[in-house]
C-alpha cells in the first residue's frame, strides 16, 4: 500500500485542489508514483474518465498534474447539486439517485465501503496517495459519521495538513480554531500548517508563523504566495466568475443559476487580447463579440431565468445583430424549440427553449457519459469557419435531442446562422484559435496570437503551480511527514 497525506482546509476554496495538485506534480517530478483522491466531492464541473465514469472536475486535474490518466477510483462520490437543498449523487462514476441533503446526510454512511474499496485500490497502485478535504474538518453539526475530512484520514490512516486562507482574512482564527475545535484523536493527526494565498512581502509574516506554531503546536511548513498560474477550478467561488470585460475580444458566457462545467472557457484566455466574462445581466451582453450558454444542471430552471431575466431577449437581440451564440450541453438545449422532462429528472415541467435551432430535447432516465472525437461537418453561416475541423471532448447529459435542422458535426448537434450548439463539453480546446481568429478578422483587428496547444499549455502552468510551492513549502518536512 502507499503511502498517504491529506490536505484539509479551513473553509471551502482555501486552495486545497490546488495545493494537492501542486504536491502531485512535485511528487511526479521527484520520481514517485502518484495518484490524488477525494472521497466526496461537490461540483457541477465534472469530467469522464476513459471508462465513460464521472468524477469531479479537481480530481481530473490533479491526475494530469501526477501525470497519469484519470480515474474514477480518485473520486467514488460526487454529489451534484440539483437544487438549493439536494442533489444528484454519483456513486462510482454513474448515477446513484438524487437526493435531499438531509436523505444523504442521514445515509452517507452506507457509502463507506465504497469509498474503502476505491481508495485501497488506488493506494496499491500508487507510492503516494494525496487525499483532499472538502470544506472545513469542524462543522460541528455536520461531523456525524463524517467520511470525507477526519473520517477518511482515520480511514486511511494518514497525516494531514491543514491550509488556510491569509487573502480572506483572519489566519489566525482560520487555523487556531480549526485545530482546536478538532477532538483530540483527530488532533495527533494535524502534522502542520499552511497558510495560503500571501500577498506581499512574505518575511512580513515571521512573527505570525511563530504565533501559530505556538497556539497550534504543530509546524508551519510554508507560507505560499497569492500564485499566478491559469488552472481549471471547479468551485463556484472562482475568480473566473468575476467580470472582465476589458479585452479587444470579450466572450461572454451568461451565468446561470445552475452553471456548470465553466471551465470549458478557459481556453479562450490562452489568447492575447481576448476576455472571458461571465454576464449576470442582459446588459452585460452589450459589450460581447460572442455569446455562450454553457452547461447547466438544471435547463429548466434556467431556462425560466433566462426568460424572467430578459436574458432570452437579449440574446435573440444580438442574434439579430450576427453576433456569434454557442451552446453547450444544457445551453445547446436552451437554444432549441422545446425541452420536455416526461420522467421528472429536472422536476418535470416542460417549457419552450429559445427558439434558435431546429431541435427539440427530451430527458430520460439513462445518463450519458461517454469521451468523444470527431468532426464538425461541412456547415455553412458564420461558423462556416470550422467545416471539416477536429474536435475531442466529452458528454454528460440526461437529454436526448432530435435535431430536424442543420447538423453541426458528425457527433451531432446543430447550427443555423450565427447560432450554434452542442453537447460536447471541451469542443473549444482545439478550434480556439480558429474562432478567435475569425472574431479578430469581424472586428477588423489584427489577431494578436497565443498559446495555441492546449496541453502544452496547461502542463506549463501546472508546473508554474508546483514551482512555487516547491520554493515556499518545507518540502524536506513534508516527505518525513508523508514517510515516503
């Protein structure tokens, strides 16, 4: 069996995805095996492994950092939020059921062996397991037979580190309380301390790192900066989420209550001159040279907030000023004539769609999940650009859709004009360049250039991320804490 270390945090979006994606590429660079796992994830930005299985989008990530390919085994739960109060549970990568959070909550325990079985698989396959927490380890009316912060270190008999975040404010209160709310079992399992996100002059804060060794007795193995790398984050606190319309191209992707998978955009952000931002207004839309609906996991209930909004008139208003629209996945759904839940997987109404394409979606009870490769036809209208181009990515969706129109490419979808859609989420990485090409020559601007290998690219910032915590972590303390 591996070894292991888990990396818990004081909050949601204290950085523990990126730090345990750092620690996989470090640990890879070092010459180990390594593999990340997460016990039970919140996200609606997913991805799907090889196998057709889903698991959260950080997992993925943190296995391209390790250098190996994902794996369903690195997240047996992934639960997504369907509504305010429940979700859809994936068990093992496929469907489980959805549920309210106080139905998980009072079952969660039942999920134990899974989790068990997948995370001794792994560590048998691997030198090194890098396990991360999911929000805070001291939610005190949450810590019932808790399964993924201190239950799964016990599980996996493993160290952990704790980081916090200094950007947010109250470091000391952040750490301190967290190790002191902590039983003291739980406790002797704390070997040390990270604050996160540092902006300044980092000696500035010595005497705080002997402030917090002192209340929490245990180590601080580094103070690392605010890091300025472009990594995929799968959680809603993403900074990506923030306007940024300050850019000679701006994309705008309309924020959807039940937004996911947003990292399907960031590729956009390789290319000099170009912006992604997403709108939170109809007159957001003003400024855009491109419009997206991306994912959703619930296209009804956005579909009525586009309406209710004037979202939808929006984008039919630029439609009739040719300026580009693309859906995906849900967003493709939204653009059609008509989306119908005759199985009451999204609640059961049926509603109108946009109007946009010649398509029409039903949802049934099987989920497809499945890698995908192809070709975008030979198609004519503003995205006549992309006839005959490549194109990989994947699928996650309930609906099935009947397309009557213009087929888009040879795994589907449609187009009419300057409207276009599809389920494939990751369709963007390849032809980036050639949309963002074709909306610099629209605007009469000479296109400006960029990373154009989307790999290539993502593998440099990647190891921008491990650099940076290689040269601010006591790296030497951390291997005698994992016992490698």
């Amino acid at each position: 069996m591996g070894k292991s270390v888990m990396i818990q945090g004081t909050m949601s979006n204290s950085g523990k995805s990126f730090i345990s994606a750092g620690l996989c590429r470090i640990f890879m660079q070092d010459g180990y095996s390594c593999a990340p796992f997460k016990s039970q994830n919140m996200a609606l930005n997913s991805y799907v492994t090889k196998e057709g299985l889903e698991i959260g989008r950080a997992q993925a990530v943190q296995a391209e950092s390790a250098g190996i390919k994902p794996s369903v085994l690195m997240n047996p739960i992934l639960l997504k939020p369907t509504t305010n109060i429940g979700s859809q549970v994936i068990l093992n990568g496929k469907p489980f059921g959805n549920m309210s959070a106080g139905e998980y909550f009072k079952r969660k325990t039942e999920f134990i062996p899974h989790i068990k079985n997948a995370y001794e698989k792994l560590s048998s396959m691997h030198d090194i397991i890098v396990i991360e927490g999911a929000g805070s380890p001291v939610e005190l009316n949450l810590k019932i037979n808790d399964i993924v912060n201190m239950g799964m270190a016990e599980m996996a008999d493993s160290p952990v580190i704790i980081v916090g975040d200094i950007d947010r404010g109250g470091i000391f209160a952040q750490l301190y309380g967290t190790v002191s709310l902590l039983n003291p079992d739980e406790r002797k399992r704390v070997k040390g301390l990270i604050v996160n996100k540092f902006r300044g002059d980092i000696s500035l804060f010595d005497e705080g790192v002997k402030i917090l060794e002192n209340l929490c007795g245990v180590p601080v193995l580094g103070v690392v900066p605010y890091i300025k790398c472009d990594m995929e984050d799968e959680d809603s606190l993403s900074e990506k989420l923030e306007n940024n319309k300050t850019s000679y191209i701006n994309i705008a992707v309309i924020k959807l209550p039940k937004l996911s998978n947003f990292t399907d955009f960031d590729v956009f952000l390789q290319y000099k001159g170009v912006g992604v931002y997403y709108a939170e207004k109809p007159e957001d839309l003003l400024s855009a040279d491109m419009i997206v609906i991306p994912g959703t996991k619930n296209t009804v209930a956005d579909m009525k907030y586009l309406r209710e909004s004037g979202f939808e008139y929006a984008v039919k208003s630029a439609v009739s000023k040719n300026i580009p629209i693309f859906g995906i996945c849900g967003g493709y759904q939204i653009l059609g004539k008509k989306i119908s839940d005759p199985l009451n997987s999204e609640g059961g109404e049926n509603i109108d769609g946009m109007g946009l394409l010649d398509c029409e979606t039903v949802f049934s009870d099987e989920k497809k999940t499945v890698l995908t490769n192809g070709k975008f036809k030979d198609i004519s209208g503003y995205f006549s650009f992309l006839s005959g181009k490549s194109f990989s990515g994947y699928e996650i969706h309930m609906g099935v859709t009947e397309n009557t129109g213009n087929i888009l490419t040879d795994c589907g979808g449609a187009y009419k004009d300057n409207v276009a859609g599809c389920y494939i989420h990751g369709i963007f990485d390849i032809v980036a360049e050639d949309i963002i090409k074709n909306l610099f020559l629209k605007k009469g601007i000479e296109y400006m250039g960029g990373i154009t290998d989307r790999n290539k690219y993502k593998n440099q910032q990647l190891d921008i991320l491990a650099e940076n915590i290689r040269k601010n972590i006591d790296m030497k303390k951390l291997y005698e804490i994992t016992g490698v």
